[in-house]
C-alpha cells in the first residue's frame, strides 16, 4: 500500500510499516492536494503532525485517514494532551481515530486508558504515552487499513474545555518547576487544590 505519513521521519511507526511491505511517503510540513497528485496514496497516516488537513483532502480519504493521539479522547483534544489531563484530572490514554475537519474530533477506532504513579514525571508520561499508542497501531493496523475496525463517534458533554492550543499552558508555566522532568504529583495536586475538572468529567 502506498501511505503519506504525516509526522517525524523518525518515528519508529514508518519502520514497521515498511517491513510490512508499505511504500512510505513521509511529510511533516503542510500538503495539499498537488502533493497527493503527485504521490497518490492509498491511506494517509497522521502521528504528531501539526497540521489540519483540507476539507478537501478529507472529503478524497473519508475512511482511509486516520490519527494517532496521545490522550483517551474526547478529552484533551489540540495541544499538550498530556500535560492538561494532569492539570484538569481527566482520564489518561491514547486513541487511534479518522480524521475529519475538527480538531482531534474525528470518529474513535481504539483507544486505551494508561495509568501512571506518583513517581512519573512529565517526560516519563509521555514517553510511556508513545509507548502505548505504537503498540496500539501495531496491533490494530491490519483491521484498520482493511476497513475492519470500529467507528465509535465522540460524544461528551462535559462543561469543561476539551481543547487546548499551546498557548493555553503558557499560564500555568509556573507548574513545570523543573520543566520535562517535573514530577506529575505536582500538576495533580494543583488540580486538586483549584478543584479542576473531577467533579464534571465522570458522568460524561
């Protein structure tokens, strides 16, 4: 199959779709659609990329474009999914959706809830998160590029925020007291002192 893999050319993910026979096209900056004619791939791959995609190019891969992000959505949706659902005490994961025009919005195919410790850090979660999401696509890829999985559609209705764009954390800068490495106890008990989120997220 002939995939555009939109995110790091570094990613171990492109690796093992190549040894599984895939033709890779790699691309972190923007396309459009005179990049998908040049290429003309059969399912596009997004992992980490920091683009939206054109109603247009979605409306030519409506079943064969998919995401993979860090967080159990619908929460924690856009930027620093990790980060927040510390802050705002959410559920914790990783999910594998379709793409539509909407930020992290798209129909669920699989998703996991992760658990950390006290002991984690932000740098440990994030890795860890990685970790989960990777084997997660491994090991629904198959199902997934024959149109063999599920289609489950978000639905929430939590009146706290489930998006963020990177300069939401910029206010809470004073919380990473030591920057990656900032213990996750420290978000959690700041969450527990502002009262953030718990009381809202668990009948949605």
């Amino acid at each position: 199959m002939n995939i555009i893999f939109l995110g790091e050319p570094d990613s171990p993910l492109i690796q093992y779709l190549q040894n599984g026979g895939d033709e890779i096209v790699v691309a972190a900056d923007k396309i459009d659609m005179s990049f998908l004619d040049l290429h003309h791939p059969e399912f596009i791959i997004s992992y980490g990329y920091r683009h939206i995609l054109s109603a247009d190019i979605l409306g030519k891969y409506p079943n064969k474009a998919i995401n993979l992000h860090i967080s159990l959505l619908p929460w924690n949706r856009g930027a620093d999914p990790n980060f927040w659902s510390f802050v705002e005490n959410t559920p914790k994961g990783v999910t594998i959706h379709y793409l539509d025009e909407g930020i992290d919005t798209g129909d669920i195919i699989v998703q996991k809830e992760v658990k950390f410790s006290e002991h984690d850090t932000l740098r440990t979660s994030y890795l860890k998160l990685h970790e989960e999401i990777q084997v997660l696509f491994r090991k629904h890829w198959v199902n997934i590029r024959l149109g063999e999985c599920s289609r489950i559609p978000q639905t929430c209705f939590c009146p706290i925020p489930l998006s963020h764009k990177s300069m939401d954390k910029e206010k809470l800068a004073f919380l990473l007291t030591d920057g990656w490495d900032t213990p996750v106890r420290i978000l959690e008990e700041y969450a527990a002192e502002t009262q953030l989120s718990t009381q809202f997220w668990r009948n949605c």
